[in-house]
C-alpha cells in the first residue's frame, strides 16, 4: 500500500469513528504544513474534540484490532503506529502556562482553543476528518499565506507564544534554516527580548534543535540567527566568541564566525553526516583562546586544533551529546583539521602520509572532507591552489594506502609474539618494543610486513629488555 492510500485508510476510520460517537476530529500541525511544502512526514498528530485516548481505541480496533495503543492518562493522549507511521490523538485543549516551567495547566477546549495555543501560524493548520466536511482546511491564523510568503509567525502575541515554552524560540530559528523561511520582525524581536527564558529548556531539547539546524540544507542560516537573536549564548557562548575582527597596526583576521558558517556550508554540501558537521562547527572553536599576533608573522592561533579538540569533550557534556563515539570522532577531527594542508605546503613524503593515515584510520576522507570545505578564501587563485594540492595529496593517499595497508593499522608482531619468544610477562617494555616497529614501519624504516618487523624484532629487543632489567 503506497503512503497516501494508506493515510485514507486511516483518515477514512477516523472519519467513521468521528461519526459513530459524534467527536469531531481534525488532522493538525506539522503533517499539514508538510502536505502543503510537499515534505514527507511520518508522524501524524489527532486533535479531538473529546477524549484522545477513547478515540484513538476505537480507531485503532477498526484498522487492525491487534494494534497496540500506548496510552498517557495525565496527558490525555494516546499513540500507536500502524505500517510504520508514528499516530498521535489528543483531546483539544486550551493551555496556561507558568512562568518557570514548560509544563502546561491543562484544561479541555474547543479546536479554535487548541490552534490558537500552537507555536507558528504555519504549524496551526488543520483538516477536517468530520464527514459532514471532511477535507476541509480551517486556517483560523492564515496559515496557509505565511506557508507562501515563507514567514514565521506566532498565532498569539509572540512574547506570550515564546514566553508560555521557550523551546519555540529554538523552534523558530530550526524551522526558517530547515525550511529557508524568514521569521516576522516582531516575532524576531520577542525572541531576542526572551533569548535568556531558554535557561529553563533542558539540553536535550536544546541540543536536539542545535542537530536538526546543523542537518539543514543551508545551517548558516539557523546558526546566524541564533547569534542575532541572542540565543547562541545559551545555545554555544563558544562560538559566539568567534565572531569579529581584531585590527592591530592595520592588520586583521578573519572573523572566524562567520568563516565557520561558510566551512559548514560547504561540508553540508558534500554530506550529511551530523558528526561531521559538528566538527567543522567546532574545528576553530579554540582560536580565540590562542589568538596572538607577532610583527613578523601577523595573527596566530597556535595550537587552537589542540586545545579546540579539548573543548569539544566539555561542549558535548554541556550539552548532553554523546560521549562516546560520536564525541571521539569530532575531537580526532578537529584535532587532524590542519595535517593534510599542512603537509601540502611541502613535499609530501611517505613517512607523513603514512602517519596521518595512522592516525585518521577509518575517517581519512572525511578528515579531507572537512579539510576542502575549510578552504574559503576570496582569492580564487588561492583557493585553486589548496584545491589542486589536496587532490595531490588525495592521490599519494590512495598510492601509500595501497601499498602499505596503514589505515587500519594492526601490529605485525603483537605483544603475545614478543612475550613468548623472550619469554616475558606482560610489562612496559613490551609496549616499548612494539612501538619502536610502529614507528620504523610509518619512517619507512621496515615495511608493513611479518618478516621484516620479526627481523627488526630480534636485532632491538634485546637491548630494551637489558635496558629495563638494569
Ligand atoms: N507544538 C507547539 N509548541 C512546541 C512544540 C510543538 O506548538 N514547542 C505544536 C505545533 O503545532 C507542531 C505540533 O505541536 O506542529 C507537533 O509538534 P512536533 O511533532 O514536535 O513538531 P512538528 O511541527 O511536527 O515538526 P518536527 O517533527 O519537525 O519537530
């Protein structure tokens, strides 16, 4: 079954259950507003005019009476999925809030009630799945207008839509860079007058924007405008810090803010890989700790990739985002970001390519992915020169990969072979050893291969093992 058959299936039962127990019904929200933009959407939201849960029940039986519905009594609404689409039923409501919670007081209300409480006029759409006018739209805040005008608007007044649940703040800045919408004057205005109520939005949530704006087509748009709004400083103060020029005795930088955006652009461009485009946020994020300026060589950031891949462990746990892989990977490459254009600068060796393939592994493409779209100078000739250098350097990358197997570097000789021909326990100078054959493979010492690291084995061994007996 094709997904909009399916969807009449489902609003066809909802329409008989509408009818059977006089409660009527309406498709709303985001499901709407993406019909309209032509987006997919896999999760459908139910307002009823009664009780969400019952009716969600009786739905439920009618498309297949084995389907499980997961019920919230203390919210009153109920959910199931049927053929891979998430459903949502809730009874219409009208919402107060208080000021240091996003918990709403909830009390029953009308369908007008419950558009008008919604965050933008865009997402305040409904459809009527009442038979007596099934289909039809009621637009009660011109939504469908500020769906073609591309605008962000709140229904209500915006100090009290962003004031009631500060998230939507965020909410507005993810939708105008996932959607390339402009968000109203006055609505941009009461998101700047309440930046600081995102204080009381856990990081979860926070970081769950942060993500969906990073993963949109064009991410400067939404990280932009969270620094105009003054959300940035509860979102990522780091960042913040990077926007600006410094003059001294005539001679600026860049602003590297604004240089950031630009490399993930380019990044998102070429993948959509999340962690990825975390790192290209992040890369300079230590440059204005390690900002310097000297007469002979102007501005400097000298180990910003080091100190910048430190940072990166505290945004992460700041923000609640994984620590593990996820995290691992964006400090290897913040850490990595300026090897390959360093290396391009002069010969490029084999020894050195075979230590950054070491030391890349796995994410040498990326780490050059990374590396093109860091590459944003005005001089077109400049840029065609890094450009025509990385290509370069990608060749000997692939040439040395082939030959030497270094990506995924496993020892040739472990430390069990070593410990069983001197018949030694487990202790550093096994480590030793080891390392002194990883070093001359990545020289170019020895090759990647059993027989020559077996040799080199047997003439150096001897010595580290005297050297820690004495
Ligand atoms: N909504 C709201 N305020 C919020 C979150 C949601 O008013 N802070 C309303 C909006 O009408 C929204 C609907 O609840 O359309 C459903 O919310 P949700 O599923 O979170 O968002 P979608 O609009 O569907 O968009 P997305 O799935 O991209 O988050």
């Amino acid at each position: 079954m094709n997904y909009s058959a399916l969807n009449q299936v489902f609003f066809k039962s909802c329409s008989e259950v509408s009818s059977e127990t006089n409660t009527p019904c309406y498709a709303v929200g985001g499901w709407v507003r993406d019909l309209f933009l032509e987006r997919e959407c896999k999760d459908i939201d139910v307002v009823v005019v009664g009780s969400g849960i019952e009716f969600a029940k009786e739905v439920a039986k009618k498309l297949n009476p084995k389907i499980k519905v997961n019920y919230f009594a203390n919210f009153g609404t109920a959910q199931f999925v049927y053929d891979g689409i998430d459903y949502e039923f809730v009874g219409a409501r009208k919402e107060s809030y208080q000021r240091d919670s996003r918990n709403p007081i909830i009390e029953n209300g009308t369908i007008e009630d419950d558009i008008a409480r919604r965050d933008f006029t865009i997402n305040s759409l409904a459809i009527s799945l009442n038979a007596s006018n099934f289909g039809e739209l009621l637009d009660l805040h011109g939504g469908s207008a500020d769906l073609e005008k591309k605008i962000l608007r709140t229904p209500q007044d915006p100090d009290i839509t962003y004031s009631d649940d500060p998230l939507r703040m965020l909410r507005a800045v993810r939708f105008a860079s996932q959607l390339n919408f402009k968000i109203e004057e006055k609505s941009f205005e009461a998101i700047s007058r309440n930046s600081n109520r995102l204080e009381i939005i856990s990081k979860e949530r926070i970081h769950s924007e942060l993500n969906k704006i990073l993963l949109s087509p064009k991410p400067s748009i939404g990280l932009d405008l969270l620094y105009k709004t003054g959300l940035l400083d509860y979102v990522l103060p780091e960042l913040k810090l990077l926007h600006g020029v410094e003059l001294y005795k005539g001679k600026g930088h860049k602003d590297n803010f604004y240089h950031t955006l630009q490399v993930v652009d380019n990044l998102a461009e070429k993948s959509d890989n999340l962690w990825l485009r975390w790192a290209a946020l992040l890369h300079d994020i230590a440059k204005p700790q390690t900002k310097s300026f000297s007469e002979e060589n102007g501005w400097s950031f000298h180990g910003h990739e080091v100190l910048g891949s430190k940072m990166a462990v505290s945004i992460f746990k700041t923000l609640k985002l994984p620590l593990d892989q996820p995290l691992q990977y964006v400090r290897k490459l913040i850490f990595l970001h300026l090897r390959p254009i360093a290396l391009t600068k002069e010969e490029i060796t084999d020894s050195a390519v075979r230590r950054l393939l070491f030391e890349a592994g796995d994410d040498i493409d990326d780490l050059l992915l990374l590396c093109q779209s860091d590459i944003t100078s005005k001089n077109e000739a400049k840029v065609a020169r890094y450009l025509e250098n990385l290509e370069k350097l990608k060749l000997k990358i692939k040439e040395v990969e082939e030959r030497d197997h270094i990506k995924n570097f496993q020892p040739p000789i472990t430390g069990e072979m070593i410990m069983k021909t001197y018949n030694l326990k487990p202790s550093r100078v096994i480590g030793d050893i080891k390392n002194h054959i990883k070093e001359a493979i990545l020289d170019g010492v020895i090759r990647n291969d059993y027989d020559e690291a077996f040799a080199l084995m047997l003439s150096v061994a001897p010595k580290y093992i005297t050297d820690a007996q004495s």
